[in-house]
C-alpha cells in the first residue's frame, strides 16, 4: 500500500530539503516509484536540488485551479528511474489549503509506492498543509538545542493533527563539532530530548552540500550515501542496522 511521509524540521537549516531528495533517489533505487512533493511555497528548492527548475511550466497550485492536468505539472527526473517531482507554488498567495492537499494526494496515492511531502520549515500554514495528507512524518533535526526546540515543537503539533508515526532523522552529524559544542552527553541525550524514535543518522558531507547546490543530487558514493541507503530500507519496513552505529 502506498504510503505518503511528511519531511519536516522546527527550524530552517537543518537540511530537511537535502535529506528529503536523497531519501527519494535511495528508495527509487530500491525499485520504488516516487513522487516528491514540495510544499514550500514561495520558497521551493527541491527543483534546484535535482536540476529541473529550467524545466518547470506548472506547479501545484495549477492543478488545483484547473490550469492543466495533474501530469502537466508532475515532472520525470531522468536521473534515477522512478522519481517525479512537483514544485510549490512560487507565489505564496497561491499556497494550497490543507484539504485540498490532502484531495489531491488521495487522488494519486495509488500511482506510486511512496510521496513525500518537504514541508516548509517551522509551523505557519504552509506547514499544516504539507502535515495533513501525511500516513508518517520524518523530523529532520542537527544535534544542537535550537534544532532539538524545534523537533519538540514539530512533534507536539504532529500528534495534535494526528500524525503519530514519527521517526527522527539526525542531520549533518559530526562527532567533532558535536564534541566541541558539548551541550550534550551523547546522541542518546540528543534522542531522548527529542522524544522521537531514532530513524537514521547523516553524517556531515561537504560534497553532498555542493552536489545538491549544483542541482546535482548525490548519485555517487560520498560519506552519506550509505546513510541514506539504510534509512531507505527503514522506511520500507527493513530491520536493519543504522549506518552510522558508533556509540557517540
């Protein structure tokens, strides 16, 4: 059965857009169709990430409104088979109701194995509507307080609408920079002030940051594609080990 996950974070630069993207390349490797919603409008950067924002003619909004057809506005990544993406409006006055959302992606939710929603960072409206269609929600977070506030308060907002499948991502994780800020004991403490069941850690990857600002999603094997791997069979209901299992 199809299953539509929601990528969310407290704060804006946790990397939740890279992580999303990266997750949807892992699982189409996994044989999966994927279709990637961005739901941060006015702000959207998923198109960037995988080089198709030259491509882009229509968007969510579009459909909605009856401009086009749903597969005018759903855009085919060549880069991995299986992947589709469509863009957020690039106008926020033309931000999606959370009804609607919810309308559209129970429309095609039987077209693929997966969607996944990037949710705009923090909890304004836009928020609301990326939540509401969602099965599960992934919070992306760093492993620093302001990261940690946020995650409490996206989780809070999750359970009230609902969304009780909640996994944690740890993002951009380095064990020296994480030594050297030394708020906390371990990534134990890290977890269990997020009160959020651990889904996977991504280690801090420089060349991943570049590939995904060059509209160049990371195909090839740079420190986080095993992390992404393992969070991909995750996901899929696989039990197995985190790729980064180092006690911190």
């Amino acid at each position: 059965m199809s299953q539509t996950i929601v990528f969310a974070s407290g704060k804006g630069g946790t990397g939740k857009t890279t992580v999303t993207v990266n997750l949807a390349l892992a699982l189409c490797k996994k044989n999966n169709k994927v279709l990637l919603i961005d739901c941060d409008c006015g702000m959207r950067g998923s198109d960037l990430m995988l080089g198709l924002d030259k491509n882009l003619v229509y968007d969510t909004s579009d459909v909605i409104a009856g401009n086009c057809f749903t597969e005018d506005a759903v855009y085919k990544f060549s880069g991995v088979e299986g992947l589709y993406f469509m863009p957020a409006p690039i106008d926020t006055q033309d931000e999606i109701a959370p009804a609607v959302m919810k309308q559209f992606t129970d429309t095609v939710r039987n077209d693929y194995d997966y969607i996944l929603i990037d949710a705009p960072a923090g909890v304004g409206s836009g928020f609301i509507t990326a939540i509401t269609p969602a099965d599960r929600a992934i919070i992306v977070t760093n492993a620093e307080p302001t990261g940690v506030r946020g995650a409490l308060n996206v989780r809070s907002i999750l359970l009230q609408n609902d969304v009780k499948d909640i996994r944690l991502i740890i993002n951009k994780f380095s064990e020296k920079s994480f030594r050297e800020l030394g708020v906390y004991r371990d990534l134990d403490e890290v977890i269990d002030k997020c009160e959020t069941q651990l889904i996977g850690i991504v280690p801090e990857d420089y060349q991943l940051v570049t590939m995904s600002q060059q509209g160049r999603p990371n195909l090839n094997n740079s420190p986080s594609t095993l992390a992404f791997d393992k969070i991909a069979d995750r996901i899929m209901g696989k039990n197995t080990l985190l790729a980064f299992p180092k006690k911190i």
